[in-house]
C-alpha cells in the first residue's frame, strides 16, 4: 500500500513538474508571437510614413491572460492630421478572444489635431480613455469601441471653458474605410457657467450618427480629401441630435466639399421644446415677458403638428458660401479644410 502512494506521489509531482514546464513554455511563446506582432506592426506603419515609437514596452501575466503595457507611446500620420502622445497604453489579450481585446490609457494623453479645421480644436486631452479593438480572421482591423470619461481642448496652455463628459465613440466596417459607419454620443460640461445661466437638471448632450460613401475611383483609396471630394464622395449623416431639456433639435442630411475645400452640405431639421424653452428665456431675462407672446405667435405659425399631437419647427440648415446657416440666417463663417 505503501509503495502503491509512492508511485501515486511520484507520478503526481512528474505531472505538475511536467504543467508548470509547459505552462512557462506556452508563456514564453505566447511573449515572443507578440513581441514579433509589435514589431511587424510598427515595422509596417513606419513603412508607410507613420512616426510610432515609445520608450519601453513590458508584457506580463500568464498564457490565459496577457497585459502588454506601452510607456510612453507616440504616433503620427504622415499627413500631420493627427498627433497622439501618451503616458501609457494597457492592453489586455485573452487567448479564447483572439480577435478582440482591451485597452486603457492611465495618465496624460493628448490629440494634436490640424487648426485649419472648421472649429479649430488645439490640443485635446483625455481622460479615463477604455478602447475596445474587434479584429477579422485575418487580422484586420473591423470596429472600435471608445469611452472616454473627459475630453479637454488646450489653446497654447490656456483650457477652453467647456469640456466633453462621457463620450463613447463606435466606428464600424474599417475593413472598407470609404463605407465606414460611426456613433458618436457626449455631453457638454460647464456650459451653463459659460453662458452665464443657473445649474440645469439635465446636461447638454449631442448624438451623431453618421456613414461615409459615394466615392467611386479606380484607385483603392484617395490621397487626399480632394481627391475624395472629386470621387463622389459623401458623409450622410442619419442623425445629429441636440439635446438640452425641455429644448431638442434634430437633424439629418449630406455633406462634402465645395471646389474650394469649404464644407458643403444641406439638412432638414426640426425643434421639439420650442414653447417651454421661450419660458425659461423669459424667466432668465433674455426676453421681455410683454415681447414673449408675439414671438410665441409666430413660432407657431411656422411649427408642424407631429403624428401623436404634439408640434415641432421645422429649421433648414445650410452649409454653404464659407457659412453655416440656419434658415435665412447666417450664423458664422467656416474655414476651408486644406492640407488634408
């Protein structure tokens, strides 16, 4: 009997001498496949004109779970359209999940971005930045997933008085980048301090829903904005939504580029709210309660009945002569969109 639980003793600790062997095998392969990924990865954007470095890149945890963490990362496009510069990046790989794996962003990160753009940006800063990358059999990139808790724009090093909370971003189909779709939802921070009005129950939030398409060229993909301008190309945008309670409008339309790379685009939209939102400009003083019936009056001879009994005013909102404008109504100049 005694023998018997020697050879079982025995046996046992060959078998997890032989588990802890294997397990440290599988690791050290598991290392080495993602080492070999990171550079061919960088090795193939540096190819295409990309600038990507960062000081030390560590990969820790166990075949079942694989962090690899990025100091320092750095990347940009050849064009200048965008700098990105960070603290870290965590990614995070489970094997039973090969194609779709996290990430996080810890401390500083910043988005330098082109100023020549319609509402220049400065630099943008992140917080509480989470991704979520979805990758093809092949290996290709298909859909992201971001939530960012707090977006923040710098002009030299002065912050700009609103900031965006709770942003998620969902970009689809990048397999086919001239047909890609994308979600966008935020709020904005601060801007009833800004605009001088007491603290609001609900935040000023904006959805956007929108698709890339219409380009047709015997070239795989344009080389620049005006070469996807002259290929047809079209942003449609399903939904642009504007909430603030009890005020929302919605819209929906196209837009592109005229000759001169000035946004060109044309949406039907209308105001839901309009009523209650004239009252509470009334209580804040901007319009004289003696003046508020006329304006009401006329609002509701331009507002249409929806079909469950309630009223909306329908806004047309055009792009176009350098200017955005809402109805008649200019409401501010553009800047063209060159060097892209």
């Amino acid at each position: 009997m005694l023998v018997k639980r020697k050879k079982l003793f025995a046996s046992l600790l060959i078998f997890l001498s032989l588990a802890i062997i294997s397990w440290f095998i599988l690791f050290e392969y598991s290392v080495r496949w993602l080492e070999k990924g990171i550079e061919e990865f960088t090795s193939n954007l540096r190819h295409k004109g990309y600038i990507v470095s960062y000081s030390k890149v560590v990969i820790a945890g166990n075949p079942f779970l694989l962090t690899v963490t990025f100091q320092n990362p750095h990347m940009k496009d050849p064009k200048g359209r965008f700098d990105w510069q960070g603290q870290e990046m965590v990614i995070v790989i489970q094997p039973w999940q090969p194609f779709t794996f996290t990430s996080t962003f810890p401390g500083d990160q910043k988005l330098i971005v082109p100023q020549n753009t319609p509402i220049p940006l400065g630099v943008l800063k992140f917080e509480g930045a989470e991704g979520i990358f979805s990758l093809t059999s092949r290996g290709t990139l298909e859909e992201v997933n971001f939530t960012i808790d707090s977006i923040s724009s710098f002009m030299g090093d002065q912050p700009q008085p609103v900031s965006l909370g709770d942003t998620s971003l969902n970009i689809k189909n990048l397999i086919n980048p001239l047909n890609l779709s994308f979600l966008l939802t935020t709020h904005v921070v601060n801007l009833e301090k800004t605009l001088g009005l007491p603290p609001r129950d609900a935040p000023f939030t904006v959805d956007l829903e929108a698709t890339l398409s219409g380009y047709q060229s015997k070239y795989a993909m344009p080389k620049s904005l005006a070469e996807w301008r002259d290929g047809g190309g079209v942003l449609e945008v399903g939904l642009l939504k504007f909430t603030w309670p009890p005020l929302m409008l919605e819209a929906n339309g196209t837009l592109t580029l005229d000759r001169n790379m000035y946004p060109l685009g044309a949406f039907s939209s209308k105001v839901i709210g309009y009523q209650d939102a004239l009252a509470d400009i009334v209580k804040l003083g901007w319009v004289k309660k003696k003046n508020a019936a006329g304006i009401s009056f006329i609002l509701g001879l331009f507002s249409v009945q929806d079909e469950g009994g309630g009223k909306h005013l329908p806004v047309p909102i055009t792009i176009q002569n350098k200017a955005l404008s809402v109805g008649p109504a200019k409401l501010f100049k553009l800047r063209p969109l060159e060097g892209f």
